[in-house]
C-alpha cells in the first residue's frame, strides 16, 4: 500500500495514544498544527495534544462540510410574512399577571442569563457581565441582575433559580467574581454557574484550525443556543427542584426585565413552549434580528437574512412591516425542550459568526481589524420553527432594551448609561421630584436607582415616601 505524503511528513510522539490523535489531525487536512512542532517547548507540546484530544474531530469535518465547503448555507430565507405579535395596548395582557406572579410565588420558574459569550466587540478583559456600568457606584451587570432577582425574591417571598450559563473561557473567572462579591448577597445554592461547550475556531477561507497561542488551540463558546443543550443536560435537576419554565436574558442588556410576571402570565396562559419579547424597530437598519412568520411556523430572520425589500416594507400604518426586534428575553417550556421521555435531544442548526481575533497561526502571530476567524455557533431563537405554540409580545424599547455591545458609539456603554438616566429620571420625575431634563431626555443630575430599590416608577414612589434626597448632586439611591 503506497503511504500517504502528508505521513511520511508525519511528527512522532511517544505515547500511543497521543500518535494516533496526531494522525486523525493529519488525515484531516489539519496537519498545519504540527509545522512549527520542533519550535515548541516540551509544556507547548503536552498542552497542544491535550486539546487536540477534546477535539471531536469528525463533528467539526461535517460542520466544515456542511458549512464552509458547501453553497447550501447560502440559500435564502423562504418568503417570510411579518408575524402575530402581542402589540402593548392589546387587551389579552390584562389579567395574565396574577398567574405569572403564582407560578413563580410556586418556584416553578428559573432564570437562566447567557453569558458564554466571548465580548470581543466591547473589548473588556474578562467576564461581560463583571463591566461596570453604573455612573456612580460602578455597579456591574452581574451585580445588577443579582440585585434585581433579590428584590423579586423579597416581593415573593420565595427564592428564584438562577442559571448563569458561561464557557470554557471565562467559567472560573465568573465563578470567582461570584465568590469573591458573596454572590451579591444571594443564596450561593441558588445560583449555578455552569459551561456551555466549545468549538474549535477555524480559518475562515481554509477552515484551517487555529490555535490561541503556539501550545493551545483556540476555542469559541458553540452559541447562545448551547443554553439548550445546557438545559437538556439539566432538565432532571432542575424538575427534582419543581422547576417548569426558564426565563432567560442575555448579560449584556441591562433593562432585561427579569421574571416579568406577565410575560410569564402569557405564555402560561396559552401553553405556550417559547415565548418573546420584541421591540418596535423603526430604523430599518438597525442591525436586529426580527420575528416573522413563515408557513405556520414562528421564525427569527437576522438582520443580514432578510431581502432589503422586506426590510423597508411598511405596512398600511406607515411602519415597518418587519418591525418586532428581538431582544432575546424568552420564556421557555422546559419538557418541550427537554422532554422528560425523549430519548434524543431536540437539535439546532448551526450558523457561522466571524470574528476579528488575534491568534497564532502559521508560526507568526494574526491580527486584523476586519473579521478573520470563523466558529460555529447555535443560537437560542432557533428553537422557534420547532414550535407549534409560540408567542411574541412587544416591550416598549425605552424600559427594555439598552444593549452593552461595543466599546464605543451605538449599543456601547454610554449609550446604555444615557437610556439608564432617562429612564431613571422618569421614573423620578412621576415620583414628584423636580429634575431638569435636557432636549435628549437626559437630566442635569447623575442619577442611579439599584434595581434593589426598585424595578419601576410605582415601586420607586412607594420607597421615596421615606426618602429625603439631597437638594443638588448625583442622586444615588441603593
Ligand atoms: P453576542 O452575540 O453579542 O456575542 O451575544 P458576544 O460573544 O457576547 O460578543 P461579540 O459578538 O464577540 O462582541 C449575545 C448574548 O449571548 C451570549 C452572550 O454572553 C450575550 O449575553 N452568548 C453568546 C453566549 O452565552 N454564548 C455564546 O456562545 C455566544
């Protein structure tokens, strides 16, 4: 039998096991991975082989296949309608209240926050969620949700399940920022912090596999879709706890309104498996992900997805036919995603994200301003065409939606802080104090509520009843 070029090239190492990891990489094309092997320390070396031992090899060639290598991934869209969607003056909301608040008064629903995410656009060191955005106090996003979910706990009068879902990369940084702030003074067995998986990060021309740095493959979180998969692993836990329904946000928007007690109401009140939150889009180019309808089925159409006709069709109104924004806030039936009998797990498909990374390949480090690395990833919203009962239900943008994506200019922290004061100052102003606010709604003062005090302008009346503010200055209220 003749013997392949590519092994003669072959590298050798001792052990049996690691030769034989060696040759898988070899015989998929991958042998890059080995060219500066005789550079490498005896450390580099062992760490390498370690991952490439994680690496489900063959998983990764069909996703190469299916994705890279094949123009199937660039087939369009079907012809969506824009959705049904929940409007906010709609009278079906009026009542579903009450049942939200008892389902979790009963403790039968968790929060799960995504956080895998690896925040290369905000370019902050570390956990997202471990950002401090408040103007005064420097509060973080982990922190403000903590704080949110302990005023919810207060008002229940029972504790809420919260999942923080994290990846390989910054897992133990979140768990020490847990321990190290005693879990923002929640009951540590109340909060799982758990792993999402990870896949490794390709070239996005040769689907080549490039490493972190010479001893270590570069790994990506798999997508906010591996929340699923993370509660299909969990499912029995989590019903042994009496747990039905997971509401889930994203770490990065810091007005996710957590545990709503009617976006519970609704979904309870119509048996629904996924239910969403959206915002009116009116600018069709506002980079988004949208509802739509298509066939029977309930769909989210990324931004870059769907035809620019429909993105600037507009309805007999005048607005934007595909207007209901998705902002990621779901409730989701946990035994139709994982259902207790079921034997295989329900699957989600996989998109391709580039980013721009710095990483090691070719024996020289690359850098690049635009994207030049491409990982697989699932996504959460994907579960919706799976569903035959789903809801979408509209939330006004300026309580909801202020978004910590990048480090500067749309979607940054200023941004989000300048929506925080606005709303704040709101909420102040119907409490009776006197603020002035400035064309773009933004008041003279620095102000800062903790989500401890209160999570609406009602709740805020009702605590300054007690309350003497100071006469001028920032107004921080905790
Ligand atoms: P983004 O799509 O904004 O990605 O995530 P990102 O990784 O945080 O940031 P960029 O694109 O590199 O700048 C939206 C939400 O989904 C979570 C993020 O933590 C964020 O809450 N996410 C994303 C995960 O939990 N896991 C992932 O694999 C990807």
């Amino acid at each position: 039998m003749k013997i392949p070029e590519v092994w003669i090239h072959m590298i050798r190492v001792e052990d049996p096991a690691d030769q034989a990891v060696v040759a898988k990489f070899y015989e998929a094309d991958q042998q890059h991975l080995f060219a500066d092997w005789e550079q490498l320390e005896s450390s580099q070396r062992r760490t390498l082989l370690a991952d490439l031992h994680r690496i489900d090899l063959g998983f990764l060639q069909q996703l190469i296949h299916d994705h890279l290598d094949s123009d199937a991934a660039q087939a369009p869209i079907a012809a969506p309608d824009p959705p049904r969607w929940i409007t906010l003056g709609d009278p079906i909301r009026s009542g579903v209240q009450q049942q939200g608040l008892e389902a979790l008064g009963r403790g039968e629903v968790a929060v799960l926050m995504v956080a895998g995410g690896v925040g290369t656009r905000l370019g902050h060191p570390g956990p997202k969620g471990a950002y401090p955005l408040l103007p005064i106090s420097g509060t973080t996003l982990f922190q403000m949700f903590a704080e949110s979910i302990r005023r919810l706990q207060k008002q229940l009068g029972k504790n809420i399940h919260w999942l923080i879902m994290t990846s390989p990369s910054n897992h133990e940084e979140t768990v020490e920022y847990f321990r190290h702030n005693s879990f923002h003074g929640l009951p540590p067995s109340e909060v799982s912090i758990l792993s999402q998986h990870q896949l490794p990060v390709l070239d996005p021309h040769r689907g080549k596999i490039l490493r972190s740095e010479p001893g270590r493959i570069l790994f990506g979180p798999d997508g906010h879709g591996g929340a699923i998969r993370l509660l299909q692993r969990e499912s029995t836990r989590l019903r042994e706890k009496g747990i039905r329904h997971i509401y889930t946000h994203q770490v990065d928007n810091p007005l996710a309104w957590i545990a709503d007690p009617e976006l519970v109401g609704l979904h309870l009140a119509n048996s629904s498996q996924f239910t969403s939150k959206a915002v009116a889009k009116t600018d069709p180019e506002e980079k988004v992900g949208v509802f739509c309808q298509v066939g029977d089925r309930m769909r989210v159409i990324e931004y870059s997805e769907l035809a620019e006709s429909d993105r600037n069709a507009r309805d007999e109104g005048g607005e934007l036919s595909f207007r209901a924004g998705n902002i990621a806030t779901h409730v989701i039936d946990l035994d139709f995603i994982a259902p207790a009998e079921q034997k295989t797990a329900l699957q989600l498909p996989f998109h391709q994200a580039r980013k721009s990374v710095r990483h090691w390949c070719d024996g020289r480090w690359q850098q690049s301003e635009k994207p030049n690395s491409v990982r697989f990833e699932t996504f959460i919203f994907d579960v919706l065409p799976l569903c035959e009962r789903s809801l979408v239900v509209e939330a006004d943008r300026e309580l909801e939606f202020a978004p910590v994506k990048n480090g500067t200019g749309v979607d940054s922290p200023d941004t989000s802080r300048a929506a925080l004061q606005k709303l704040w100052s709101r909420w102040l102003i119907e409490a009776g104090v006197e603020l002035t606010l400035n064309e773009d709604g933004i008041p003279d003062r620095v102000v800062e509520i903790s989500p401890l005090v209160a999570g609406n302008a009602a709740e805020l009346k009702r605590y300054l009843v007690d309350v003497e503010l100071p006469l001028e200055g920032p107004i921080l209220l905790r």
